[in-house]
C-alpha cells in the first residue's frame, strides 16, 4: 500500500520543463519544488505576464491577486517570479518584497494585484 501512495504521489506532482509560453531553468525547477509553487499555480498567473526585453523581469504577484484567483498562500505572502526573456529563473514566497527595489537598475518590476 505505501509503494501505491509514493507512486501515486510522483505521478500526480510531475514536473515540467515549459509551462505556457515559457521555459523552466533547472534552478526554477529546484525553487519550483523546494517552495511549492505548483504548475497549476503557475497557470494561472502566467497569463498575465508581460515580459520585456529588460534584462530581468521582476513579478510581484500580491495577495489580492491570489485570492481573486483562489490561489491564495495566505493573506501577507507575495509570490516573486524571476523572468528573463521568456525563461523563468526563480521563483519564491516572500512577506517583505521592498528589498528588491534597491537592486539594479536595468529591471523591470511588474506588479499583478
């Protein structure tokens, strides 16, 4: 019975390399598993990102955004993705995003709320 579950568990939580239009960096994929941020979360927030030709795209995707789409972690948590060009570089949960801000500045910060 515990082989069934362990099998079942693996075959329900397979990740992918590419989700939507976007490719997966090994790191991404390492973050994607070690903070469980699932694919069906990310098919839902996807969509409405809009990547540029900056040298990095910074998503804040905010709670309110969470909770329209009944995604929600909890009510103080933001989800930081980490774009570039079409690549998702990392990903993580963050309470205090503002630290972000002071990095560089060829970045561009998109905010889904």
């Amino acid at each position: 019975m515990l082989e069934y579950i362990i099998k079942n568990n693996l075959t329900n939580n397979i990740m992918t390399t590419k989700i939507l239009d976007f490719r997966k960096t090994d790191h991404f994929l390492l973050s994607q598993w070690d903070r469980t941020i699932d694919d069906h979360l990310l098919h839902k927030i996807l969509p409405f990102v809009d990547c540029t030709f900056c040298e990095k795209d910074i998503v804040f995707v905010m709670p309110s955004f969470l909770k329209k789409k009944k995604i929600i972690k909890n009510d103080k948590q933001c989800l930081i993705l980490v774009i570039k060009h079409k690549s998702l570089i990392t990903a993580y949960w963050c309470d205090e995003p503002n630290y972000l801000f002071n990095k560089k500045e060829a970045v561009h910060y998109q905010i889904l709320y």
